[in-house]
C-alpha cells in the first residue's frame, strides 16, 4: 500500500509541475455527446484545484 500511496503522490506532483509549465494549455477535456458542450480544464485550473 505504501508504494501506491507514493506513486499516486509521485503522479500528482508531475501533473502540477507540467500545470506550472503550461499555464492555459488544455490539461483535460470531456465530450458529453452529441448536442453536449465539451468540458475542459486547463493546467492552470488544474493547479488551483489542487489540495494544498
């Protein structure tokens, strides 16, 4: 369980310094389907959203 636990932390921390890096670029996106709007966070947004 420790490994997981240091992996997932490990994944969180590449993930906010690539957020830092590329500020406005589209982190993730999510297309609802047909007659949806697509969702998007981008690396900005995802930094801010993180847990301190």
């Amino acid at each position: 369980m420790e490994n997981l636990t240091y992996r997932n932390a490990l994944f969180a921390q590449t993930l906010l310094k690539h957020a830092r890096i590329n500020g406005g670029k589209t982190a993730f996106s999510c297309y609802g389907g047909p007659g949806a709007s697509e969702a998007r966070l981008d690396c900005a947004g995802l930094e801010e959203s993180s847990p301190a």
